[in-house]
C-alpha cells in the first residue's frame, strides 16, 4: 500500500511494533501504483526488508497461482492501520528526520518568513488525489470528500488565535479566499514537498483531517488530531488526543437522521461506501461550518489546556462508550 500515504505511514509501523518474530524473515515490496512518499519509504526500509515491485511481485503472484500464498504471505497486512492497541503512544517516537534535517526545514519556513511556533495542518479530502489512477468513477468513495470552505470560518478563527494555518495536499486544490500571512496554501504552492509534508505533521499544534489518510504522520508523531469521519465505524476511538465528528446520516425510510445507536446497528460492511448506502436509502449530509467550527475550537482549547471538563459532557462519554462498544461487539458476535 506505498501509494496510499495513510497506510504507507501506519502500516509498517504497526507491523514492527508488534513483532516478536525470533525466526524467518518478513520481505515487502512496493506497490505497482508508486510510492506516496519517499521520506517514509526510505525510513522504513531501514527497519524491514522492502524490495521493489518489479522484483518481488512476481514471485507472490507464483505463490497465488500456486495456491501457497495464504501459507507465505501477511494477506492482513494492507488491513493493519488501525492502532487499537496504542502501540504508537505506548513506545518511542518514530525518529523519521533527524536534527539536521530538522533544522533545514525551520530554514526554508524562515526564508518564507514563517516563523510562528503554533502550526496547525489541515488534510481537507476530494478526489484530485484520486484523478491520477485513471478515468474510473470514484463515486463510492464521495461521502468522505468535504469542501473546502467549510472550514473558511474555522481557518480565520485559528489565524485570530494566531496559528499559522497551512491548508496541506499533495495535489493542487480548491481555493479559498482567504489572504492573511497566517494562512498557507501549501498544496497550490511552490513550498509544497514530501519532506516538509512530514515535517509539519510533527512540528504541528494539531491536524485536522477529513477521512484521509493525510493526517496519518501526525498519529505517528502523537499530535492531537480532529476527525471528520464517515461513517461513524471508523471512528479512531482508540486515540487519547482525538477529537471525533461525523457527518450526518439521513434515512429516506424512516424520514430521520439516523441516531448513534441505529446507526451501529449497519455492520460496517453494509455502508463502509456511498453506493452502498444508497442502496440502503441512506443520504450523507454536509457538517454545517458551525459544527466544523466548534470541533475546531475544542481541540484548539484542549490543546491549550484550557479545555473544561462539564458534568453532562462525563455523562455523554459514558453513553457514547456504551453505545459504540455494545454495538460493534454485537456486530462481532453475529
């Protein structure tokens, strides 16, 4: 999965921090699709063995005709990307730039007169990072994409706060009027590289991200993150420093939006894409700006710590839990 920057930031790591393998050797290659980012690639390969494509796929694709590759092959691999089990908080940072490195990109945010310490990166998804795999219809996969200007009010609210906001992507996007030496356009710019992409997903406040894997460096590097996720089954609940929102999910049948709890009722399978919720009359409704905006201020002030704790969000917590975790163990059990 080198082509998908979620995974190919996750993956590995989750492989090497399970493993207590005391014999054999586990080999990976590349994917035929390229690699999404260099930078982690080659970190990666200083931990695992990763061949290219060109010289490991075909000796899989023998084991497949052969009909040996469950026997050879980690066929759960491209799954493993959700850290249930915090390994990542649990351990040491990944050290993926070093010192030197480092100390090169604070330079080139200098010389673009960059010099604030509070940064945060916004991986806001449509489908123009999709375009490059050809003419297909991506359709199924729309209910995770958000516009951009949405978060208009969001962005000016974190530049009042003086955060410097850098709008990430590695493919030019829609933009959005707004000019203000806070506010980056890093993906319609010059500055834009694989390098400073995971630079700033370390050095940052906290991310923002929209059911991409965009955000995945900044989970390597433990910074908080706000999830607009859909549907609500892939919520990474498992994060200490995550803050959740979903979009909303409307049912033609029963003329209502959905509630958590019916909407746990869906196995993840059934509605994981838009075609298939739309097969079961289900409309994906639009975060309004407002409710961007207060999931943007809430993280902004738990990270500043000047977040309090109510007596009925206590209780919300404890229901949501109860909710969300009787329903996906139901969902395993039947």
């Amino acid at each position: 999965m080198t082509h998908r920057f979620g995974h190919l930031c996750l993956n590995p790591a989750l492989h090497i921090l399970k493993s207590n393998k005391k014999f054999g050797i586990d080999l990976f290659f590349s994917h035929r699709l390229g690699v999404s980012n260099s930078v982690v690639l080659n970190f990666w390969k200083k931990k695992i063995i990763i061949f290219p494509n060109l010289v490991l796929k075909p000796l899989y694709d023998l084991l497949k005709f052969l009909n040996l590759h469950q026997k050879f092959s980690y066929h759960y691999f491209s799954n493993n990307d959700r850290d249930i089990d915090c390994l990542i908080n649990k351990n040491k940072t990944f050290s993926i730039l070093s010192k030197n490195t480092k100390k090169k990109c604070f330079e080139i945010l200098k010389k673009e007169k960059i010099n604030n310490k509070k940064i945060v990166c916004i991986f806001v998804r449509d489908d123009n990072h999709l375009k490059k795999y050809g003419k297909k219809s991506w359709h199924y996969l729309s209910h995770k994409n958000v516009d951009i200007k949405l978060f208009e009010s969001s962005i000016k609210y974190l530049i009042k706060k003086k955060y410097t906001v850098f709008r990430m992507g590695a493919t030019k996007g829609k933009k959005i009027n707004i000019k203000s030496k806070f506010y980056v356009d890093y993906a319609n710019s010059n500055l834009r590289t694989e390098l400073m992409d995971i630079f700033l997903s370390q050095i940052c406040s906290f991310c923002i991200q929209t059911g991409t894997g965009g955000g995945a460096a900044a989970q390597l590097f433990k910074r908080p993150i706000l999830d607009i996720q859909t549907p609500a089954h892939q919520f990474m609940t498992y994060l200490t420093n995550c803050i959740l929102l979903t979009k909303h999910l409307y049912s033609k049948k029963k003329r209502k939006f959905l509630s958590l709890k019916e909407l746990m009722l869906y196995d993840v399978s059934s509605i994981i894409n838009r075609d298939l919720m739309e097969k079961r009359g289900i409309d994906v409704v639009e975060n309004s700006s407002k409710e961007i905006l207060e999931s943007v201020k809430e993280i902004e002030k738990r990270t500043s710590k000047k977040w309090i704790i109510s007596k009925i969000e206590k209780e919300l917590k404890v229901k949501f839990s109860h909710i969300f975790n009787l329903n996906m163990k139901n969902l395993k059990e039947n």
